[in-house]
C-alpha cells in the first residue's frame, strides 16, 4: 500500500471538520447518529415494555427519577438502560436478550462526549501534542490502581473516555501531520513495546471471561493505542479504490453507506438467529440423531449465514433514515451505483457519523 507522496515532514490534508466551526461539526455529527438511534429506540424500546419491564420498579434504575434515563435513547448523554434479564430462560429469546440487544449502545455514549470533546482536544493537542496524546493512557493507569473510586453511570463514561480517548486523539495527531513526522520504524516499535505491555497486564489481571479485555481496561487501552498506530503508519491515501479492491466497491460503499444502521442492529439481529435456527430441529430430515448432533457442532456457522440476510433486511427497512439524517435522498440499498456529479472524487461516502 502507497503512502502520499512528498517529504515525511509533510502533514496529509486536515478534514474539513477541523476547519469548520466548531458548533456546526457538533450539529453535523448529532444530526447524522441521532435520527437512526431513534428508529432502533422506537423498535426495541415497545419490545422490552411489552415483554414485562417496568422502568418505574427497575432498581438499576435508581428510583422515581430512574425513568429519566430513558431520555438517552434519543440524545444518548448515558448509556441507553435495558434490564438485565427479561423474560425465562424458556421463552423465544433468552432472558439476557436485552442486554445483547442495547448492550452495545454505550458507544453511542462515549462518540457523543467525544464529538463534543474534539475542540478541546484539538487546542490542547496543538498546543502540547505530547501530553494531550499520552494523557488518556495515564487517566487509565490512575484507574487502573483502584484509588479512585467513581460509581455507577459517572464512572463508566470516565473509564470509556479515558480506555479509547487515546485513540481519538490518535486520530487528530494524524491528521495535524503529528504521526508523519516519528519515523515509522521507531512508532512501530514502541506501538508493538505497549501492546505487549497490555497483553502483560491482562495476564494478571483477568477478567470473568479471562483475557476478554474488554474486562482489563488498561490493557485494553495500551492494546487499543498501539494497534491504531500501526495501522495509522500503513493507512493508504487511495484518490480511488485500487484494481484488486475493484470488485468489492459496492459491498464496501454499502456497509460504509450504513455503518450507523448495522452497529446499532446487528447484535440484536445475532440474538434473533437462535430461535429462528431452534425451529430447524423440527425439519422431517433433521428428526435423526446423527443430523440433530451436527447442527449442534455447526449452530454457530449457521447463525453466522442467516446474520446476513437479517442486516440486509433491516438495511433495506431502516438504513434509509441515514440518507435522511444526512440530508440526501433516501435510498434502499446505496452502493455507489447512483449518478456522480463530475466533480466528486471517486471514493466511496464519507462515514455516516463523520
């Protein structure tokens, strides 16, 4: 893969939102994640409220007050609440479905304070790159120790910002030609020195799922910051896509078209595989011992082929809020197939929360 061309010392072009006000990237972005957050809310909300959850007797939920929380599900200031178990084991989906469903919607939580974050984050970056850049990582040792102690929701969103802030700010150093100027050599070694460092803390300090470090928030940081170094370091500045690429330029320009709309359903869509291949057990040819043990030793590959047509569906039916929220036209399946206007780069869209 090619880098641009020109002196190392040279900084790649600044996106266009580090040079627009401020508020207006704010909007831009809220506008652009907000609208197909609302559609999922207006799904998955009705579904936990009809499968018995009260919001006013959840004590996850902090008493009478608790219920204002549900105001995140349309401006996501906290992470979205669901119940933890919902349901028996025994019914169509299993009782932690909801947890499956909007468990992933913290990252809403945290994109929301980093967006909001970034002017900040970029003055403070241009004004001292290094501590601005390393800071995120020390915030996470700090936490790391245990010493200090924020509960709940607060305590959260701090380690969330502080585990992935340096990544963000990675992302900024790019941009600002920050990255360009370490010699690849150096920031690929010390990018590789901190990922085993994190590997070596998770080694002592494992979780309940052992080295999901998801669990290990230092480790995951430290793993996290060095993985997108070196990629950063090899990141290609393609004007279009490269002839071997060619052939998945529409998937590509699709999943890139509707990356918000398959984030937020897709593990809700991977819990609905289960009682959708349960019901394969009741085929005439599947009534055998023998074929019933290798659907069991082969369930997993299964809900990984049906996945796809179900984010196909829900792409077809909700991705078009997307176009909407990013004030085009609506479309039903966008792959890049549609009219350019001659002035447009050959590249796929831009992120749909950039």
């Amino acid at each position: 893969m090619s880098r641009t061309a020109g002196p190392p010392s040279a900084p790649p072009p600044v996106p266009r939102s580090l040079d627009r006000p401020a508020l207006s990237v704010i909007k831009g972005r809220l506008r652009r994640l907000l609208p197909p957050l609302w559609a999922f809310g207006a799904v998955l909300l009705p579904l936990m409220l009809l499968g018995g959850w009260n919001p006013l007797k959840d004590p996850d939920l902090g008493g009478t007050l608790g219920p204002a929380r549900l105001l995140d599900y349309v401006v996501p200031l906290g992470a979205p609440p669901y119940p933890a178990h919902l349901g028996s084991g025994s019914g169509l989906l299993e009782a932690a479905w909801p947890q499956d469903a909007a468990g992933p919607l913290w990252y809403l939580r945290a994109y929301l304070w980093f967006v909001v974050a970034s002017p900040l984050l970029l003055r403070a970056f241009r004004r001292a790159p290094w501590p601005t850049l390393l800071a995120p990582l020390a915030l996470t040792a700090v936490l790391a120790t245990g010493l200090p102690r924020i509960p709940g929701e607060t305590g959260e969103a701090v380690t969330d910002f502080a585990v992935y802030g340096g990544c963000w700010i990675l992302g900024i150093a790019h941009h600002e030609g920050f990255l360009a100027r370490v010699p690849r050599y150096l920031a690929v070694s010390a990018a590789a020195l901190l990922m085993a460092l994190g590997l070596w803390w998770a080694a002592g300090h494992q979780g309940p799922d052992g080295w999901d470090l998801n669990d290990i928030p230092l480790a995951q940081a430290a793993w996290s910051f060095g993985a997108v170094v070196i990629l950063l370091q090899y990141a290609p500045a393609w004007r279009e896509f490269p002839a071997r690429l060619c052939r998945w330029r529409k998937l590509i320009t699709l999943a890139n078209n509707r990356a918000v709309t398959v984030y937020l359903w897709h593990n809700l869509l991977i819990t609905a595989t289960v009682p959708l291949l349960d019901q394969a057990y009741d085929l005439p040819f599947l009534q055998s011992e023998g074929a019933a043990s290798l659907l069991d030793r082969t369930y997993g590959l299964w809900m990984s082929v049906l996945v796809w047509p179900l984010i196909a569906a829900v792409v077809l039916a909700f991705g078009w809020i997307e176009d909407l929220a990013a004030r085009r036209g609506p479309r039903l399946w966008p792959t890049g197939t549609e009219h350019r206007r001659p002035a447009e780069p050959a590249l796929s869209p831009p992120h749909p929360a950039a």
